[in-house]
C-alpha cells in the first residue's frame, strides 16, 4: 500500500517542515485521521522500515482505534575523534560512510539490509522487484515477467544471501 514518512533523511526531495520538539518547545503532537487499519514504525530519521526491523518499534493501530504513543528519543553523541578509528575497529559506521553499490546515500543498519537483498535480486536475476527503493545513480532495471519469474524461482538464495550479509554493521549514530 501507500507508505508516508515523516522526518526522514533519505526522501528525495525534500519537501513540507520538519517535525521538531525540544525543552523550548515542549513535547510534540501528531494527530493523524485515517480511514483504514495502519502500520507505523518508529526509526531514526537515516533508517527505514525493514522486515528484521525491531518488533517493539512497530505498532498496527486498528481503523476507528485511538492510540497514543509517547517516544523517548536517547541521542548518542560521540567525541569527535570516533570517525578517525577504523570502522573494523569501531565497529560501526557513520552515515556519510555508505558504500557506493548501495541504493541509499546514507549509511543505516536498515539501509545496508535493504541494498544487500537488492544486489542479491541483481546477482541472480540482473534485475529488482518493481517494489524495491530505486536509485537513480545505479541505473538498476526493474524486473519484467521474465525477471519475476527469476526472484520468484531463487526465493530462497535471496533470502539466504541477505540472511549473510556480513558488511551490515551497527549505525554509529
């Protein structure tokens, strides 16, 4: 169906405000009407919705339900010196540090997932589901019937070729 974000770093373009809440400002509102059952997913604004995403960051709320939801954001921040350490070493990386083969410009835990299942779809079908994030930089093409029946037959390689993916680390930030 229809996926909104707010508050994310990876839509291009940018477009509306920013949702923000502070000490000045005080806690933030956002009341939203919908006309049928609904997902959300609360992420950092450089991640995305993913299918091993936490459970506990997720909730349905049901058509004619009301919800109230209060988020505790823990800010890491960290000295200035972490970037100079090695990634091997650190163990995790930065946003800025996404590799070039994948399909989002900003380094997250989710994001690296994503782009491996996508270069698995590539490897072995030289193309990806008409449903998976496009990346204008890769010029990646989307899968024809031909290409469908491709992912379809090889399933289960993806799914293990994504389980594997060892370059996925934790998010430095």
């Amino acid at each position: 169906g229809t996926c909104y974000t707010i508050n994310s770093a990876l839509t291009q373009p940018k477009y509306g405000k920013e949702l923000f809440c502070n000490r000045e400002n005080g806690p933030g509102k956002l009341k939203m009407m919908v006309t049928e059952d609904i997902q959300i997913f609360i992420h950092h604004p450089n991640d995305i919705p993913f299918r091993d995403g936490e459970k506990d960051l997720k909730d349905t709320i049901l058509w004619g339900s009301t919800k109230n939801i209060i988020v505790k954001v823990t800010e890491i921040v960290n000295d200035e010196t972490v970037p100079k350490i090695p990634i091997s070493q650190r163990r995790c990386r930065f946003s800025w540090e996404s590799d070039a083969k994948h399909i989002y410009d900003l380094y997250s835990y989710s994001t690296c997932q994503t782009s491996c299942y996508h270069t698995a779809q590539v490897d072995l079908c030289n193309c990806s589901h008409h449903l998976m994030p496009r990346s204008e930089r890769l010029k990646i093409p989307i899968c024809n019937f031909k290409g469908l029946v491709c992912l379809t037959e090889n399933v289960m390689k993806i799914s293990e070729i994504r389980k594997s993916c060892s370059s996925c680390i934790s998010s430095c930030e």
